[in-house]
C-alpha cells in the first residue's frame, strides 16, 4: 500500500507541470454538449475526459443543410421539391453511424408522412404503404405510427380501413410496453372506441327503417347492443386516465343517456369537472351543466355549475342563461352576482355589440335606481372599477357613430347605460339624442324622461364615485 501510495506522490509531482492545461481539459468536458467524466472530488490524476468535442465535419453540415432546405420546402408547401430532396437526405444518411441513422428514422417518418398526405400526385394507397413501411423502422414508434396513420385514412373518408389499423396496432405487443407506449395504447384503444360509438348512431338509424316486431329489426338491435359494448368498454378506459377527453366524454354519456343508465352518466360528468387530477377544463362544466340541465334537476346544481364556469371563462356564451337563472332567485346575494355577471360578460370585446347583453345590463341597472337601497352600492363597485377605460371602450363618439349606422336596438340600450354611469351630456349619449331628434324618433323620448326623472339619483351615484376615488 505504502508503495502504491508513493507512486500516486511521484506521478503527482510529474504532472505538476500539467496542472493548468488538466484545468481547462476539465472545464471544457463540462461545457461540452456530450456527456463526460468529470468528478471534481477525485484527484486530478483521474480527470480524464473519456470524449472530447469536435467540430461537425463537412458532410454533416451538408447533411443539416439538406434538412433544414427539406423544412422550409415544407413551409411553403413545395411538396415535389420537399419529396426530391428528401431523396438526398435518405442517401446521405445511410453514410451515418446506427446512432445517426436511429435518430434520422423520426425525420424520415414525420418528413415523408407529410409530404405523402400533401403531394396532390400522391394516393392513400401510397401513404398507406409507406406507413406500414415506417412501422417496421423501429419497435417504439410502431404504435404512434399507426395511430398517425389512422387519423389520415379517417380524414379521407376510409374509416373501415382506419378501424382495422386502430384494432392491428391495439393488439400489437413485442415485449413490455414503455409508459409512453401504454398511453399510446390506451388512446389507440379509446379512438377505437369513437369508431364503434359511430358505427353504433348509424345502426340505431337504421334499425327505424324496420317493422318493430321484424326479425331485421331484432338481428339490428342485437348488432346495436354489441357495439354499444365495445364502445362502452374502450370509452371507459380513456376516460379514467387524468387528461382532457371532450369528445370521448360526450359520446360516453350519449350512449348511457339512451339506455337510460343516467347515475353512472352523472357520475361520470361529475368526475371529469371536479376531480383535482385532471387538468382544468371549462368545457367539463359546460358539459355537467347541460346534462343537469336536461334531467331537469333543481337550479342550485345548475346555478354551482355555472359558477365555476363563470369563474374560468367570464365571457361564456353560457352566462346569459346564468344571468337569468340568478336575476329570477329571490336571493339578494344571486342578484349581486348577476350585476357582476353582465359586467363582466361586457368587459370583453365579443359581447360589445350583443343588443341582449346590453338589454340585461340597462334593465338591472334601471331595476337598481328604481329601487337603490343596498343594491346602488354593488352598482358604484362594479362600475369604479371600469370607469377608467369603459368610456373609450363602450361608449366613445366614433363607436356611437357606427352603432347608429348599424344597429338601432344596440344604440337605444346602451344611451339609457351610459347616460346613466356617465350622465346625458357624454359623448354617446349626446350624438345619439341629437341624431334620435333630428330623425324624429320616437322611442328615445321615453329614455330621455327616464334619465330626466332619475338624474338627481343618477348624480349622486356619480358624486359618491368622484368624492370616494
């Protein structure tokens, strides 16, 4: 030991000299794209890089060019150029190492995939044999593959041929699948499963063009069950796995609806929209709403599932029927909600011109002066919050322009709102009035008296947002 150990000592002060040059050799196997050894507690007699970098020669470079010409041909949809140089690239890649040529098999696949579906000289046939042809490159893409596959036959119309390919690669084995390839499986499994709900609406269909008591209609009813099965079985899978499954859940529960099994339909919906692991999704509480809403159950249900909705995506074309429901509660707390509600709605620019949006929020807000007591205060919190920027937003004199040109019901609603939050001389009340008198109209004679009788109320409220800001 004592020996070995004097050997290190000698060989240490031999490398003394090589300490500085060792330094930067270390240094440069850290910052180094590929993966060395560096153990910065051992001595420096085991710092040895066991790669060291190289520069890219001439022929990957040529390589990368041809890859990076292949991605813009796809771009810009030069699909013959893209297929020519394709070319190229497979030739120089059986010039590369397995490694390389391991990696450029993804290329190969997504490069060639495209240009097959896109060629306008290429036919399903084609990319159908190319396919197959991809699968054999390598056991781990074999599943995502087909899968790719299977979307561009349902695309042109072969679903048939789709279902087989869902159903080959469903059965696929080769050893023990990766975590990937199980998820991979399982949507395989719950596509299947979409092709067996609509092999199941086209037999239903069919099965009304028989006599009731017929033997068709029997043999129909008998093929209607067993892909309703099928279908159950696959949806079921999918929808189990934390994940946003629109499609699969909808067709799930239009096949438990029409078999009438509608807690295990609720059950379903419920846990899709409030399960905390899966990821947040407006349209699961839309979905879990319309179903309530269609069993006709009581309104605070629906009223919870709006809420959220509410909560996640103010501007839903949902929460108009959410205003009704709350201004038709005898609760004072549901009618504060719905001023927030159509305040909101408002707040975005796909609802500016919407004649019953602004409907609601004229009649809350006239409801509210009519009766002010604690409600003139949710009105003065919600509209402090805006008066910044809902003037030029709403109700500047170009926009009152347009809306007088465009929309006559709009502009009527919205002079009763702003003449009320900003009183009868702002800009789009004013041009509306002037322009109402001179085209004699009629009906803006009752908004003018409304905001007459009510303009001391109407001041106050403006006073009291002056005075509190």
């Amino acid at each position: 030991m004592d020996s070995f150990v004097k050997g290190l000592e000698d060989e240490e002060e031999q490398d003394s000299s090589e300490e500085e040059t060792e330094d930067i050799s270390a240094r440069r196997a850290i910052d180094a794209p590929v993966a060395e050894l560096y153990l910065p507690s051992l001595p420096k007699h085991f710092r040895r890089p066991i790669l060291v970098h190289r520069e890219p020669s001439e022929f990957h470079k040529a390589k990368d060019d041809c890859l990076r010409c292949i991605h813009n041909a796809l771009l810009q949809s030069q699909w013959q150029r893209a297929a020519e140089l394709m070319v190229s690239y497979l030739e120089l890649l059986e010039s590369t190492n397995w490694a390389r040529q391991r990696e450029g098999s993804e290329e190969i696949w997504k490069i060639g995939t495209e240009i097959m579906q896109q060629h306008p000289e290429s036919s399903v046939q084609e990319a159908s044999h190319f396919a197959d042809r991809m699968k054999n490159l390598g056991v781990i893409k074999y599943l995502k593959v087909s899968l790719e596959h299977a979307f561009h036959l349902l695309c042109n119309g072969f679903l048939e041929e789709a279902y087989q390919d869902l159903s080959l690669a469903e059965s696929w084995r080769y050893g023990e699948l990766s975590l990937a390839q199980e998820k991979e499986r399982k949507l395989i499994q719950g596509y299947r499963g979409l092709l067996d709900y609509y092999k199941w609406l086209k037999k239903r269909t069919d099965m009304l063009e028989h006599d009731e008591d017929s033997y068709a209609r029997t043999s129909v009813q008998q093929e209607v069950d067993r892909l309703y099965q099928q279908a159950k079985d696959c949806l079921k899978e999918i929808i189990k796995i934390p994940g946003v499954w629109d499609p699969f859940v909808t067709c799930y529960v239009d096949m438990l609806e029409h078999y009438e099994e509608f807690e295990e339909a609720r059950e379903t919906l419920h846990e899709y929209a409030y399960n905390s692991k899966f990821p947040s999704n407006p349209n699961a509480h839309v979905f879990f709403y319309q179903f309530l809403k269609r069993r006709g159950e009581p309104k605070k249900a629906q009223i919870s599932a709006l809420q959220i909705l509410h909560e996640l995506v103010p501007s839903h074309e949902l929460m108009l029927e959410f205003y009704t429901m709350l201004s038709k509660s005898d609760k004072n707390k549901h009618h504060k909600k719905c001023l927030k509600v159509i305040f909101s709605v408002l707040d975005f620019a796909g609802w500016k011109e919407n004649v019953k949006a602004w409907h609601c929020l004229a009649k809350q807000i006239v409801e509210i002066l009519q009766n002010p007591d604690k409600q003139l205060d949710w009105l003065r919190k919600e509209w402090s919050a805006r008066k910044d920027w809902w003037p030029s937003f709403h109700f500047s004199l170009h926009l009152a322009k347009q809306n007088w040109q465009e929309n006559e019901d709009l502009v009527y609603e919205k002079t009763l709102v702003a003449g009320i939050l900003l009183g009868k001389d702002s800009k789009y009340s004013k041009y509306i009035i002037q322009q109402s008198n001179k085209a004699r109209k009629k009906n803006i004679k009752p908004l003018k008296k409304f905001l007459k009788e009510h303009s001391w109320l109407c001041y106050l409220f403006r006073h009291h947002l002056v005075v509190s800001s």
